[in-house]
C-alpha cells in the first residue's frame, strides 16, 4: 500500500496557505472585535478552546507513549511533542481570552452576596483566582511539554538509557498535574459560562473529545509525512493501524462519557442541572445535538468497525479531517448557546478567528518540526517501530494484521547484532 | 461390509514453527487445496503462508449484534408503550434513552453469541470423531509438534509427488493415515 | 519540511531498556504443556484438602444463612430505615467490581496487545465468574420473595404487566446476565485449545471422555485457528464495552436517582475504574501463592507482578481523582445537601469508613511507585488485601453513609448489619473458594496454547530463530 505512494507530493502552492490563513484570519478577528465586542469574545475562546484540546491531547499521547512504554508510537512522537510544545504560544492566544473574560463570564459581574451559586464557590470564582489558575495551567503544560521534548532531543543525540528514564519520570508526575490542570481548565473557561451548572464528568469529557480529535490530527500528519518521504522509513502499516484502532477506542469512549453525563442528569430531572440541555435541545441546538449523537458517534464508529478500513487512506482522510468538524461543533454546542440561545449560527467573526489561530499555529509548528529531526533517531523502541524486531513475539494478537504486511522485506543492520 | 480402510491423506511431522510455515508456503505454492497444517498454537503469519482469506466470522457477531439491539429496542417498545403503558416516573411512555442500557447488553450478547457459535459453525465443531485424532503421533499435535497434512481427496493428490514435496521441505516423518 | 533522514543502521536498546522474556529460561513447549497439566494430575496434594474443607463448610454455612433468610425474610438482615440498602448491596457490588479484573485482563488488554495477559488470564477469567456467580445471590434476594424473581425477566405473567424497563433494576438484571453469560463463553472458548492438550495427555478412561467431550474434537487445524482467533478478538473487543457497561450500570442504580451523593455524573467510569482496581487486587491475592505452591515462576515471572502494581497504582488514582471530583462538584454546586453528605462523610459517625476507604485506595498503592515494592511479594500480598479492604468500603461509604443520613435530619439513623449479614458474607468466600479450588485441580490455571504463543521459539519470524532456542531446551 505504502510502496504506491512513494513519489513525494509538490506541496510548494501549499506553503503560503498557513500566512494567508493568519493575515486573513487575523484582519477579519480584529474587525470583529471592533464590531462585535462580544461576540469577538466568544468566537475567539471557542478558536482557542479548539486547539487547546490539540495541543493537551499532543501532550497526553507524549505522557501516554512513556507511561505504557509503548514501541509502535515512536516515530509519532517528535511531531506529537511539536504539538504540545504549542503551549507557549497558546498562553499568547489566551491574553484576549484574560482581557475579555468579564464580557464572557456573567459570573464576572455579579455580586456573590446576590447569587448563591457563585458565593458558594467562592474564592476559586474571583478576579485573581481566575488568572491564577490560568496561570498554573500554563505553567504546567509549558513546563511538561518542554521538559518532555527536551529529554526526547537529548536522546537523539546520546542515544543512553537516562533521557527515556527522565521521559518516564515527567510522565508519571505529570498526568496527574495534567488531570487536574485540564479538569481546572475545561471548567474555569467552559463550564463557567454557565456557573450555576455542575458536573463531575465535564473534565473528563472535554479530554475524552480532545484525544480523539488530536488522534485524528495524528493519522492525517503521519499520512502526510509518509507521503513525503519524512517518516516513510520508520513506519509501517502498524501504526495506521493502531492510530486508527484509538480513534475508533476514543469514539466510544467520547460516546460513552457523554451518554453518561446526559443519561444521568436526564434521568435525575433536577432542574439545577437540566437547565444546562434545556438551553440546548432550543431551536437549531436541537439539530446540532443530533449531528454530535449521528456525526461525532455514529458515523465514525459504523465506519471503523472493520479492521482494514483503518489502513485505507483514502477512506481514513476524510474522516481525519471530519473529527475536526464534529469536535468544533461539539465545542460550540458547549459555548455558543450562551451567546446565542435561539439557534446555532456560524459567525463570519468564528471563522476569522478560527482561521487566524490555524494559520499561526501552524506556522510555528512547521518551523518547529523543520528545526529538529523527524522523529526520535535513536529511541531505543524505534527498531520496535519499524517491525524489524518482535521483542515480544507475535505481539500482534488475533491473527487480525495477516491481511496487511508486518513482515519487513529487508533487514537492516542492527549493531551489536541480536544473535 | 466392507472394512478395508481407505486412507485420508498423508501426514509430515515438523519440530519448529519456521519450519512449518515454510512447509506450508511451500504446499500452497504446489497448488494444492485440501490440505491442512496443525499446530499447537496459532502460527504468526500462517494464515497468509497457507493462503487463507480473511475469516467470516465476523459477520455472525455483526448480525448477532444488529439482532440483540433491534430485538432490545422494539421488545421494550412493546412492553411498555404498546401493550401496557404506564406513568412511571414522569418519563416518557418510550424513550431510546432508558430503553438503551438494555438493548446494548442484548447488542453485545446476541454478538457474543453469534462469533462463538458462528466460529464453531465455520469450523464444523464439535466433531468428535476425526480419523486424525485416531493416529496415536497426532497426539503431540497438542504439546510441541507441528503437522501437515494432504487429503487423498485433494484433486491433485499422488502419494508419491506428496511425499518429495514434504520430504523437501524438511518432515522428518511422514506416515500415511488411514480414514 | 525537515531533510530525509533515513537510519541505514538501528542502535541496539540499552540493556536496561530491552525487554524481558514473557516466559523465563527459555522454556519449551512441551515444558509448558507439562508444567500447567501436571498440577491437575495425580493426586491433590494435602494443602489442597486444607483448604477445600473449610471452604465446603462455608459454602454450607451461605446455604443454611440463605434458607434462613428466604423462610424468615429480609429482617433477619440489618437493613432498616433510613439504609434500605446495605451489606446486600455492598457486597453485591464488590463481587461483581473484582470480577471486572478478570475481564479486563482476557479483553482490554488483548485489545492493547498486552501479551504478558496470557499468564494469568485463565485464573482471572475464573476468578470473573464465580466472583459474578456471588454478586448474582445478593440482588436475587434482596427483593425479598424470591420465588417472584421471574418477574424480572420479561415474561408473560398472570397479570398481563410487562417489566418496567425504566427501572435501573432491570437494566442490572440484562447487565448482570449477560456480563456472565458472555464471560462464560469466552472462558470457554479459551478453554478448547487447552481441553484438547488435557484430552490428548489424559490415562483415565473418565478423563478422556471427560475433556475429549469438552474439548468438541479440537485438532489445532490452522482453518481452525484462523476462525478462532477472529472469534477470539471480536469477543474481546465485545467483552470490552461489556465491562464498561455492567460497572457503569451498577453505578446507575445510583445515579440517576437524587440522593446526595449518589447522584453524581462521574459514577459510571469512576465505578468502572473502582471495579478494575479492586480486581486486581484480587488477582494479586489469588495468583502470588499460587505462583510460589505450583511452581510457575517463569510463567508468571516477577514482571508479571510488577505489571499488575502498575495497572492497580493507575486504575487506584483514577478512582483517587474521581473521589477528589466528587468532594470538589460538591462543594463547587453549592448545593446545601451535597455538601452536608461530603462532609458527613469525611467527618460524620462513620468517618472510619471514609478515611479507611481514602488509606486502601489511595495512599497505599501510591507505594507501587517503588520498584523494590512492586517486587516484594509479600508487600504486593499485604497491599493487595488492602486494596480489597478499601474497595470493599468505598461501598459501604457510597451506600451507607450516603443514606444513613439524607435530606430530613427526623429521618436520620444508624446502620449497623446483623449476624445474618456477616455469616453470608463469609459464606460467599465459600461459595468462591470451593469453586476456584475445584477449577484449579480440574482445569488448566494457565492458558497453555497461548502462553506456547509468546515464547520466541513460537515466532517464525523472530530474529531469535525458532530452531535453536527450542534445542537448547531439549537439553536442559
């Protein structure tokens, strides 16, 4: 299948999309800030909740990659450390985000001796708390994601033992700073649009959809890079295999934390917590509810479920490409029925604002990933990667991968030799 | 009564795994069809050496799924909309929300059920008799070794040309069995 | 884009990074088959009777506690207003939780290509349905009269009313049914390779016919292998949503109603996450005797343990986060009973429940961040009973404490279970234990054909060569 496809692709007209996109992008958001204040507001935090979730999903694939001691995910890794490495330039985008948040948050400019709901939660729902919990969040993902692609590049260099053991170590201490920031995050910045509303699973929700947006990231960059010669070497059709085998696992899982969270508030029937679907089971939210239930669950499950379409790229693309569509609309069905109760509307000021923060990042994650080599060149997995070594024998269980080829054609050399 | 045994085919006994999949590629290139490799574990990438097509069994769980989520929905429809409706609970007479918990677990036991017993039907099990099992070398199939065997049934089967074919490949047994 | 960079030579591992043998020594195939049949052949050994006498006793002791109960009714219990659930329910859902490790270990991790699972799937595969077939006593007669249990199968009945599917009971009655059914068949199926080794190796006439019946003509065919190993993956991954669903529904009975404490949307993955942990530190406690009494260190090697402590450390945390969400939505609500039954909790009359649950769950296992710990096998035994201990009070915390005091303090009380309660619940480890010792003297404990599958002999492609290693074991 690969073999076909070695004949790199002219992407040279493709190169000045990125800078338009941002120049674009970012003429059109800055009208809409001098038009629409508000709106300007919410379009921008649904753009920037957007690509936070690539950039958290990037980091919790690192983190995962370690923690399992995984060998199949190895050439992923560098573009996925770009990715979280993102986070820098995320805090930037948050700055309008820390400017506006009393045209957002309602709960901004109540008094807490007026509304119970926000004086209960004080003092997390105050002014200062706010930017410092922003700040924590960031501190925290810069922090990990530069330690992690740190140690990653250092191992490329010396190739020992020790970076892959500090990897492992920022990875073990850093999912738990990672559940708690993200949970933090998805609620100060999301759910707190609504403040009266609660929900043990929002944390877990907003990861559940980031993963599995960020998964299908994942396949559409490495079909890419193998196109282009860049990772062709170090993979096989494992890794399309497994990326497509976790995108089918987070569909459910997305499916079955969502269900969940709706099942039981449905089933309680206590208005303090059903007002959060009334609000969207209004006018056309009514319709985007169903485009999530059919589009970010069915669809996408019906169509994985057999296990050769997940190396079918011509079948895969797409749907890569639809996961960014249904998780914008899933975002927005968390944001936008605040701004705009009645009815889902798609903004020319959404689309600017979208469009400015693809562009930018981008950019910087194309002239991260040029500055570095392409992948971990001597992970101590990576000859697990490449299928050269079965460290583990027959580690592809049932029989399920005899249709495609896992057997290298040639051996390369292995140093010190395995004899 | 005729008693005479007819044969069944002819067997090769292999001691490695590589050894067997080399056979295998090797009878599979010699065109034959009715022939079978034993081993006492699945072989990695036997299924290609022998040319086998993806299995069916599939389908049976696909449609043993369908079966248990449309049985599900429409049973609890049934029951509590149409035959006897209820007030329970303020909540809708039907609803695929209440309904799904136990559709889903019929989805997945109808599943269950059609991938066990489909595979036992792709397999013609149980079988308890089998002229293999009869032959007492056989019963190492189970423990370490690997066997081939060739159908006298297989159109291009000649004893003689069977036996160059497995002795080339490396068998170093090879015994006639009888049906 | 960055220059094509293509490695002509791969650097080898460092030694601390290569990976370990699943199985020790280079054992052979014939050595494995050997090993795992020897130990249900001849006669059992006496610690075999020692154990099995008392367990026989306790299982008599759950029949007479439950002809007891069923002639007498559910007072005999301590179940009594306001805590109208109690040891039932608790115990229910502690058996059902350590089943889910079996499942988990036979499916999810056959789905992550976790091989080392093949070593102790057979045993939690066991250990899921006799632990199931405990749970299942507890709702069957909860209800009181038992002889109307049919009503909860949908079934025609005299009066012409259907069951009432919007009750989570029901869902519990397909969930819990089918979670057993489902699991029986995958044992099952796992069980036809090893039945065929039983057969081809038995003496006995009854042996013979016993696993030759069993074993349904099994020849090891690779046309047969071939559907087997579909039929083997796809309910894998059907046993995966299976074993999310069951916990998840389990948690249901809780959550959709509105008590405090209860009614929360965390419950069906934090229960999931509960059950797996508790699971496992049942695999622990059943599989590290046995792995010293039946000799099996190359099959389960100490790596296998180590493994285990890190899916009970992570699974631990999980849970760990959900209890931190739970106090944190509680107090973020702003919901006046909510905070009352966290705080109640944390501090009421049954505090030691609550900091005995916060001790098992979640600061011990911490401890498995130590590798000298994850080997220590009396550390990983000890930790394991713990775990136990926790997960069965994280039960007593969701139930009791939630109801004992609810939303009208004239309705509070004190729970406290009955004799009745205690001498059943012993009676179930019985129940477990008879079953389990019969399983490991009847049947193989170890996937026998799988674990053939990860040794590096199994592998034609493995640059270890399957010839020579094979040889080397001849030898030995």
């Amino acid at each position: 299948m690969k073999k076909s496809m070695s004949t790199p692709l002219d992407l040279s007209r493709w190169r000045k999309v990125p800078l338009l996109l941002t120049a674009g992008g970012g003429l059109v958001a800055l009208l809409g800030l001098l038009v629409n204040r508000e709106q300007f507001a919410f379009s921008w935090l649904l753009a920037f909740m957007f690509f936070l979730s690539l950039s958290a999903g990037a980091l919790f694939l690192v983190m995962a990659h370690h923690l399992f001691d995984a060998g199949w995910s190895v050439p992923l890794r560098r573009f996925l450390e770009h990715l979280a490495n993102l986070f820098p330039w995320l805090a930037v985008l948050f700055v309008p985000i820390a400017l506006l948040a009393p045209t957002l948050y309602q709960w901004m400019s109540l008094d807490p001796h007026l509304d119970h709901a926000l004086h209960a939660k004080q003092p997390l729902f105050t002014r200062p708390m706010f930017y410092a919990v922003a700040a924590i969040c960031f501190g925290v993902w810069i922090f990990l994601s530069n330690r992690l692609r740190h140690w990653s590049l250092e191992q490329d260099r010396s190739g020992a033992a020790l970076p892959t053991h500090r990897m492992r170590f920022y990875s073990c201490v850093g999912i738990f700073l990672f559940a708690i920031t993200l949970t933090l995050a998805a609620i100060m910045w999301m759910k707190a649009l609504q403040h009266q509303w609660f929900s043990t699973m929002y944390g877990v929700y907003y990861f559940a959809g980031s993963v599995w947006m960020t998964l299908g990231t994942a396949y559409l960059i490495t079909l890419v890079l193998d196109r282009q010669g860049v990772l062709t070497d170090t993979l096989h059709d494992h890794q399309y295999y497994f990326l497509g085998s976790l995108l089918f696992a987070f569909t459910v899982f997305y499916a079955y934390i969502h269900f969940s969270q709706y099942f039981i508030i449905w089933n309680g029937n206590m208005p303090e917590e059903t007002f959060w679907y009334v609000l969207r089971e209004k006018g056309t939210w009514w319709w985007v509810g169903m485009v999530i239930i059919f589009g970010h669950f069915f669809l996408p499950f019906l169509a994985l479920l057999r296990i050769d379409v997940k190396s079918m790229f011509g079948f895969m693309a797409p749907l890569c490409g639809w996961t960014w569509l249904m998780h914008y609309l899933d975002l927005s069905f968390n944001i936008m029925p605040v701004k705009h109760p009645d009815g889902f509307v798609l903004h020319w000021i959404d689309l600017g604002c979208w469009a400015f923060m693809a562009g930018l990042l981008t950019m910087i994650f194309l002239r991260e990933y040029g500055k570095h080599p392409p992948y971990p060149l001597k992970d101590p997995r990576l000859v697990e990667a490449m299928g050269f070594a079965h460290p583990i024998p027959t580690q592809i269980s049932g029989g399920e991968l005899d249709e495609c080829d896992d057997t290298p054609a040639v051996h390369p050399e292995v140093q010190g030799g395995r004899q | 009564m005729n008693n005479a045994p007819k044969p069944y085919g002819i067997i090769a006994e292999f001691r490695t795994a590589a050894d067997i999949l080399h056979a295998a590629e090797k009878v599979r290139d010699a065109g034959y069809q009715k022939w079978d490799v034993f081993t006492p574990f699945p072989v990695h990438g036997m299924d290609r050496a022998m040319g086998l097509k993806n299995s069916k069994v599939g389908w049976f769980a696909f449609l043993g799924g369908v079966a248990g989520y449309t049985t599900g929905m429409l049973m609890i429809w049934f029951m509590n909309a149409l035959d006897y409706p209820l007030v329970v609970g303020g909540k809708p007479m039907f609803s695929p929300f209440y309904a799904f918990p136990p559709s889903y677990e019929l989805t997945i036991l109808f599943g269950a059920f059609g991938s066990l017993f489909g595979m036992l039907f792709l397999n013609r099990l149980p079988r308890l008799y089998h002229p293999l099992l009869k032959n007492r070398r056989f019963a190492l199939v189970t423990h370490d070794r690997f066997f081939l065997v060739i159908e006298c049934a297989d159109p291009k089967y000649s004893e003689a040309q069977a036996r160059k074919l497995l002795e080339e490949a490396g068998s170093r047994h090879i015994e006639m069995v009888e049906d | 884009m960055a220059a094509r960079a293509t490695p002509l030579t791969i650097p080898e591992p460092p030694a601390e990074l290569q990976r370990p043998l699943l199985v020790d020594n280079y054992r052979s195939f014939g050595w494995i088959s050997n090993r795992v049949c020897s130990l249900t052949e001849g006669k059992a050994p006496v610690w075999w009777w020692v154990l099995f006498i008392p367990s026989v006793l306790a299982l008599g002791m759950l029949l007479f506690m439950l002809g007891y109960q069923i002639s007498t009714g559910v007072g005999v219990w301590g179940n009594m207003h306001p805590v109208m659930w109690g040891w039932d329910i608790i115990n229910f859902v502690w058996w059902i939780g350590i089943g889910h490790a079996g499942t988990l270990i036979s499916a999810i991790l056959f789905l992550l290509r976790q091989r080392w699972r093949t070593a102790v799937n057979r045993a939690a595969e066991a250990m899921t349905i006799f632990a199931v077939m405990c749970a299942g006593i507890y709702p069957a007669l909860h209800v009181g009269r038992v002889w109307y249990d049919w009503w909860l199968f949908p079934i025609p009945n005299s009066n012409s009313i259907w069951p009432q599917f919007r009750s989570p009971l029901m869902w519990d009655v397909f969930a819990v049914s089918t979670y057993f059914t489902v699991s029986v068949l995958f044992w099952y199926m796992g069980l036809i390779p090893d039945l065929a080794v039983m057969r081809d190796r038995a003496r006995t006439r009854i042996r013979q016919f016993a696993y030759g019946l069993f074993a349904l003509g099994w020849t090891g065919s690779n046309r047969h292998w071939s559907n087997y190993e579909k039929a083997y993956l796809i309910l894998a991954g059907l046993s995966t949503p299976l074993v999310l669903s069951v916990h998840s529904i389990v948690s249901l009975d809780f959550a959709v109603s509105q008590v405090p404490g209860w009614h929360t949307t965390i419950f069906p993955p934090y229960f999931v996450a509960g059950a797996i942990f508790s699971g496992f530190g049942m695999v622990l406690t059943l599989l590290i005797p046995l792995r010293s009494i039946f000799k099996l260190e190359d099959i389960i090697t100490l790596r296998h343990i180590d493994v285990m402590c890190k899916v009970t450390l992570a699974t631990g945390s999980i849970v760990g986060y959900a209890y931190g969400m739970e106090f944190f939505i509680a107090w973020y609500s702003g919901s006046p009973y909510e905070r009352f039954a966290f705080i109640n909790r944390a501090l009421g009359p049954y505090w030691w429940g609550y900091w005995t649950m916060i001790v098992c769950n979640v600061v011990v296992p911490q401890l498995f961040w130590f590798k000298s710990l994850r080997r220590n096998l009396v550390v990983v035994f000890i930790i394991s009973i713990l775990v136990n201990i926790g997960m069965w009070f994280e039960r007593f915390v969701i139930i009791v404490i939630s109801l004992h005091r609810d939303f009208v303090p004239a309705n509070w009380g004190y729970y406290s279970p009955s004799w009745v309660d205690i001498c059943t619940y012993v009676g179930t480890f019985g129940l477990f234990f008879t079953l389990f010792l019969l399983f490991i003297r009847f049947l193989p404990m170890i996937a026998i054909s799988e674990v053939k599958g990860v040794t590096p002999q199994s592998d034609p492609h493995h640059p270890l060569g399957g010839a020579k290693i094979k040889e080397m074991a001849l030898h030995e």
